[in-house]
C-alpha cells in the first residue's frame, strides 16, 4: 500500500532554521491534526458513540485533549488563569455536554492551539520550572521539577496516546485507518479507498 505523504513546502532562498520549540509544536499539531481527521466526516451520533471497548467517544477525545492542553499551557505555563480543582476538572474532561457539538468542541480546541503556540513562542527559557499548586504537585513524585519543556514533551506524549486512540474509535465506526483519513484530508485517494 502506498502510504500519502503531506505535500512539502517548496524550497526557497531564505531557509529558516526550526529550533526545539517550533519542532514540538510541529509535533503537536501533528497529533492534533490525526484526532481531527478522525471525526471526519461523521455525524453528531456517531462521534459522540462508544463502538470499541473504550469508554470514550470521539467527542470525549477531543475535549479531554483540549482541557489538558489548557491546563497545561494556558494555566500553567502562561499563569492566565487560576487552576481550582485539578482532579474534578481533569474528570470533567471525560464528559461531553449535550450543547457541545463536535465543531463546538472543535473550535474550543482550535483557541487552545493558538494560545498554546503564542505561550510557547514568546517563552525565553524552556528549562522554566513551572510553579504547581500543591493539589497538582501530589499527582506526581516527590521531588520531580517540571520545566516548560517536559510539559511541552508530555503534551505531545498525551496527544499521541489519544490520536492512537481515537484511530482505533473511528476504525470501529466505520473502518476508515488514520492514513485514508489523512488521505481524504489532502484529497488523495489511494487504491482500494
């Protein structure tokens, strides 16, 4: 099988470098862009529907995804807002509400990224140690510093994980794999498709 491959920008003269951190934010959208193509093309039903052993819907993906990306880097990084109940808020990702429709939850998402990109990309100092509430900080092992950067790595480690997940969701749906949804994304259609 032929595996479609996103087009490549054209080379110019002027080649800019991509240092660390446009390099993880590439990797991010990446996974965001895979778990985008999985709600592709289906309905509200569908993509709120539980087809695979997992409890989660597409819907509940994408919304448990963009709240940990807040919380992560509109919260924690940037310090924009207040994090209150980490544990019920990290729960409350997992439910979708009867008002928030797949572009809802879309669009939501859609904020998060170019908040997330603006933090990232006006951050001087990726080695930051980020400040935890002490709610936050009895999740994790003692004495564990997280920096800007291990936060960023476990953005992209917790979209991929989801992106898989979401796969196997829509594969369950109806069949479609990741690379025909890409393929359908970029408007190729590949043999067989």
């Amino acid at each position: 099988m032929v595996v479609p491959r996103r087009e490549e920008p054209e080379v110019t003269e002027t080649v800019r470098a991509i240092d660390e951190r446009e390099v993880l934010l590439l990797m991010l959208e990446d996974q965001r862009r895979a778990v985008r193509n999985a709600v592709r093309g289906l309905g509200e039903e569908q993509a709120r529907s539980t087809p695979s052993a997992s409890q989660l819907s597409l819907a509940a993906v994408i919304k448990h995804l963009t709240q940990g990306e807040r919380m992560w880097t509109v919260v924690r990084m940037a310090e924009r807002d207040v994090e209150t109940d980490p544990q019920g808020e990290w729960m409350a990702g997992f439910q979708v509400g009867a008002d928030e429709t797949v572009p809802v939850l879309l669009a939501r998402w859609a904020e998060v990224a170019r908040a997330t990109e603006e933090i990232v990309r006006a951050e001087p100092d990726l080695d930051r140690v980020l400040e935890l509430s002490a709610e936050t900080r009895r999740w994790l092992p003692s004495g564990v510093e997280l920096t800007v950067r291990w936060a960023l790595l476990h953005l992209v480690e917790e979209s991929a994980r989801h992106a898989g997940h979401a796969d196997i969701i829509r594969e369950s749906i109806d069949g479609k794999s990741a690379w025909q949804l890409e393929a359908e994304a970029q408007g190729i259609v590949g043999p067989g498709w």
